[in-house]
C-alpha cells in the first residue's frame, strides 16, 4: 500500500490551515529565515499552531531550510531548526549539505529532504543523495516519466515530484542571473525573477527578430490528468508550487488536486490511500482556470517537446481563461464600454471581473466595474480594439464562492451501538463503540432505564440520524446497531442521544492521531562519507559551496576539487542557466528540424544588458551566458 501524500505550499499560518481544510496531506513553509522565498518567512510560534493543527489529521508541516549558507550563518540555521524541532515538524527541505553535519552535532531528529535546488536528475545524483541520508528526494521538474521511474528504481528513499504551478526556466539551483544583474541570488532566496522580464531577440549583427516579449518566461506546470502516470511512476509525493500565493489560489488548487487524489485512490484501493485522515466539507467547485496562471504546459513530462508551447512569452502574468474576442469598443466620456463576442454557452461576467486582452506588442488589463450580459464598461481605456483575444484572469463570482466555503477537515468515526438489557426489568446497558479511521477504537458504555419503544424501526432512524453528526471536527457514522438476545428497543431521548455522541466525541478528541510512518533515514556525518559517493570530477561552481562544512562533504564524497559558489567567486565566461527550454524550437528556428550551415549567434536585450544564448543540440539544451553591458542598467 501506497501513501499518496498531496502537499501544498503555505505563505502563512492561515493558509496553511486553509490547506489542509481542503485536503492537503502535507504543507511546507518557511521560517523566519534561510527560505528560498525571503518575503515568506514565519515565525516558529505559527509553525507550531499549524503543526498542532496539521497534526489532528495526521498531515505534517514540512520546514524549507533550502538557501545555501555562508559559514557564519551555520549556527544560527541550526538553532532554527532545533526550534523548529521542539515545534514539532516533520521534515525539513535542505539543500546545502552543511546541513547533514548540522543536524548530527545539535542532535536533531527530524528527517531532511533533498530540494529541488538540488537539481536532481540523473540516478547518480539521487544515489548520491540517498547515501548522504535524505530520505525524500525532490526531483528536477524538468525530469520525464522514464527519468522518474529509472531513479525509483535505483533507490529506497521517498519521491516528491512537482504537480501544479510556476515553473523556473532554468534547471533548479543552477539559476545565477539574477546574481549576474543585480547582485541577489535566486539561492540565497533573493531572485528578482528576471525570466519573467521583457527582451528583444537580436542576431549577431544587431538584428531584431522579436521585439519585447517575456521570452524566458515559461507557462506554469499543471499535471492534473498525470497524477495516475507519476503515482505508477513511483511517486509518493504530489508538490504543488507557490509559497507566495494568496490564501484563495491555495484553496482552489489543493481542492482541485485533493479530489483526483482520491479518485485515483477509489480506482486502486488495494494499491494506494492517502497520507492523512479525514474528510474535507465544502460547496464550492474548484476550477484551475479560475485561478493565477500563465497559461498550462505539461512540460518535458512525456519526454519531448512536442506537446504544446512551453512559454509565456505575451505575458509573465497570469492571463487566465479565455472568454472569447472583443467584438466592439464605444468611448463614453470617462468609460470604455467593451462588447464581447465569441463567449461559450453559459458565460456569465459579473461586476469586479479582472480582464485582459492580447495586442501583437502588449497585454492590456482592465476592470470590468459593471457587466451587463456581454457588455463591460470600464474606466477609459486605450489601445483595445476589435479583433483582440480577450481573457478573465480574476473572477469575482468564483472568488466570493471559494470565500463564502472555503472548506473544513472532519475525521471519519464508524459507531457501533450494542444494546442489552441482561435483566427483563433491569436497567439497558449501551455501548457506543467508535473506530476513527486512523484505526483507532475507543468505547463508552451506558446505563439507563427506558421504555419500549412502541416503533422500533422508528427508533432505529432517530438513531441513525442523531448519532451521524458533527462533532469536535469529527464526522460520525452510525453503522449498526446491534440488540441483545433479550432486548427489546428502547426508547431514548433525543437529549440522550445526543449526549452520547458529545461524550464520545470528547473522549475520542483526546486521543493522538496514530499517523502513518514517515520514512526517516539518519543522516551521514562527515567521517563516515564513502569517499566513492560523488558522481564524478570536480563539483563546480554549480554545487552552489558556499562554506566549508559543505566543501568538506563534497572532498570525502569523492570530488576532484571544489569550486566556490557563483554568489562567492563571481566567475567570468560561465553559464548563467541553463535549460531544456528552446527560444529556437518555441519560436519554430530549430536547427535540429531546420538545420543551418552557419547558424547566427543570438543575444537577448533588455534595455542595454545583452546576454549570449548558447544551444547544445546535442543534449537538446538552451544556455544563457554573460552578455555586454551597453551603458544602462536592466529596467
């Protein structure tokens, strides 16, 4: 059996707890520092509260410690982690490898997963990973199925892939661009996001093929209908992206993927189940296009790239749904009125809708401050025209829904009620045995006189109906009730009744949940490292050293030299990315399907920063490269 564990991001205590009313199995989050979100710190207090609360449905909270550090900063990353510890975490998300001596030395014990900025994606680094100690490896996004099921097979530890959200161009942890424009490094949690910037494609002699377009910016990852395709894989773990999402988007989308876990649970019950407990209560429906994206892509999932557009390049925001074109525009003094055409069946806008139409050269966003039918007005607006795709990136009925219901997490309790009365005028004897669905049996029994009940069947559905409640965030179920050899049925109170159910209640909301194991694995220390474990060579700067602890770890592993990080050395003439994502093949250039004797070297621009763009056919691979520096800063 199988434990499919679906884990949300959370920005902060109330979304983490909206997480998990709407079905997450687990959620990670930050702490008030060495996150690789930096505007998405929280204090230990919080993890504690969602810890406590998680902990009810035998979710976990799983703490990101995934900046690399400098040497100074060691000591304090450990005392965090021993707080957090002591707050009662589960697992915390690691990627500089001072960690493993970290975590010996102050004793903890609490299992680490490898993040994905440590670029996993080959079976020699998971191996190498697995024999540091991690007992769950993140994978690279860009990985395929294949890529997946090769390292499952190769090794014991959990598998934790990314399912739903924003996607970096680059391969993770190997992203220094940032580092190169503005001095704040994606790995130190400071990425000023420059992927999701405008550029112009220039030719070598200076030509412009495309004039600014968000040409790094990828479409975000949405693998839904994959879920069954990565569970056989041998995924346990189902990631969703977004630590710096609103509390509305965290709600729909675990909701979304919450439900096709457990469709995928009721297909193969004797294959797999979910990780925690408990039901989740909400009218809303989930809707993914509802909700931030730049449009969808499945991304190298099924092994090449002839599934669909991979960019974004229109917009680095969220576009939305597509509603249909604009059919007419009519300035009205202060306001636009705008017409819709093309709307399928059933299309319905409403007042504080956000829109946005595509021009060739921009993206045009307006509120709809009155919607009547297919009419829109709006304050006056420039530039749209008829003709224009037009798209719904914010819906204010679906929004007031998602609030109105945000959902709640009940444990499931089966309740067997006996009914005896050993004495023909004695007094009943009622047991109410009930087994919470972590297995967990706890019984109470009663004594009381009563009357026959003159309609028995009657009787057996008052009890049915006043034991099958809600109760301290626990869903009962009458499932029999049994009547002795010699008892006829009572008659009980409806107060009665539903005293019993309280008393249950209180008795079993006392209990610990009995949550499934984590698997944990003791980390190695610095002098029982295999001097055999490294994949091979020297580890560049793309290793990301940045102290000695981790330097040390990487020599008695095996490597051939250590290099210091790019954010310590700065070096020259070095990659600044590099990706599986193609400018060439997006924009139907590729030389592999197109081949050019002497293809011209291609450069992107914005404002008077140029860099170089490399492609390695062989590998079928993109790379970014310092470029010129023409006089002014990146805008």
């Amino acid at each position: 059996m199988t434990d499919l564990e679906l884990l949300s991001p959370a920005k902060d205590l109330s979304t983490g707890i909206a997480a998990i009313d709407c079905g997450a199995d687990a959620v990670y989050l930050a702490g008030p520092s060495f996150g690789a979100r930096k505007d998405a710190g929280n204090p230990v207090s919080d993890i504690r509260t969602l810890c406590e609360y998680a902990h009810r449905f035998g979710a976990r909270v799983f703490v990101t410690v995934n900046t690399i550090l400098c040497d100074e900063e060691i000591p304090c990353a450990g005392a965090l982690m021993k707080e957090c510890e002591e707050a009662g975490v589960d697992a915390f998300i690691v990627q500089d490898l001072s960690i493993l001596e970290v975590v010996r030395s102050l004793g903890i014990h609490v299992p680490l997963h490898a993040s994905t900025q440590c670029a996993i994606r080959t079976v020699e680094d998971a191996l190498f990973y697995e024999r540091l100690g991690f007992s769950r490896l993140v994978l690279e996004r860009e990985l395929s199925l294949q890529d997946v099921r090769d390292i499952r097979k190769a090794v014991s530890c959990e598998i934790e892939f990314f399912v739903h959200g924003a996607l970096c161009v680059c391969y993770s942890g190997q992203c220094y661009l940032s580092e190169y424009l503005a001095g704040r490094s994606a790995n130190r949690g400071e990425c000023i996001q420059a992927c999701r910037s405008r550029y112009d494609l220039l030719d070598e002699n200076g030509r412009v093929l495309v004039k600014d377009k968000a040409l790094l910016s990828l479409a975000d990852y949405n693998l839904l209908d994959r879920l069954p395709d990565l569970a056989e894989a041998g995924v346990c773990s189902f990631k969703i992206e977004g630590r710096l999402k609103n509390i509305s988007y965290v709600r729909n989308v675990v909701r979304k993927y919450s439900q096709a876990l457990d469709t995928l649970v009721e297909m193969y019950p004797d294959r797999y189940r979910r990780a925690s407990f408990g039901k989740v209560v909400s009218s809303f429906t989930p809707d993914l296009s509802k909700t931030f994206n730049r449009g969808y892509t499945t991304l190298y999932l099924d092994g090449k790239r002839d599934n669909g557009p991979w960019s974004s390049m229109d917009s680095a925001r969220s576009i939305g749904e597509r509603i249909g074109t604009v059919k007419a525009v009519r300035h009205k003094g202060p306001e636009t009125m705008i017409t819709v055409g093309g709307a399928n069946h059933g299309t319905a806008l409403s007042n504080g809708d956000g829109f946005c139409a595509l021009s060739k050269d921009s993206v045009i966003g307006f509120r709809g401050d009155r919607c009547e039918g297919m009419d829109i007005w709006t304050r006056k607006l420039e530039g749209i025209a008829v003709g224009m795709p037009l798209y719904r990136n914010y819906s204010a009925a679906f929004e007031k829904g998602v609030a109105a219901s945000p959902g709640k997490r009940l444990l499931r309790v089966g309740v067997s009620m006996k009914i005896d009365c050993p004495e023909e005028s004695g007094p009943y004897e009622i047991t109410l045995t009930g087994t919470r669905e972590d297995a967990l049996v706890h019984s109470l029994s009663f004594r009381s006189s009563y009357d026959t009940a003159r309609d028995p069947q009657k009787m057996r559905e008052t009890l049915r109906r006043q034991i099958s409640k809600e109760a301290a965030q626990m869903s009962f179920s009458l499932t029999e009730v049994i009547l002795g050899e010699n008892a006829p049925m009572p008659f009980i109170p409806t107060g009665e009744i539903n005293s019993f159910r309280r008393e249950l209640s209180s008795a079993l909301s006392l209990l610990p949940i009995k949550v499934r194991p984590i698997l944990d694995v003791v980390p190695a220390s610095l002098d029982s490292i295999p001097g055999r474990d490294f994949p091979g060579g020297k580890a560049t700067y793309k290793y990301n050293v940045s102290n000695a602890l981790s330097e040390g770890i990487y020599c008695r592993a095996g490597a051939e030299g250590v290099e210091p990080a790019y954010e310590i050395s700065h070096r020259t003439g070095v990659e600044l990315m590099r990706t599986r994502y193609c400018i060439r093949h997006e924009l139907g250039m590729c030389l592999r399907d197109r081949p050019v004797k002497n293809p011209l070297k291609l450069f992107l621009r914005n404002n008077a920063r140029i860099l170089e763009l490399g492609f390695d056919c062989g590998k079928c691979e993109m790379t970014v490269l310092e470029g010129r520096n023409e006089g002014k800063k990146q805008g």
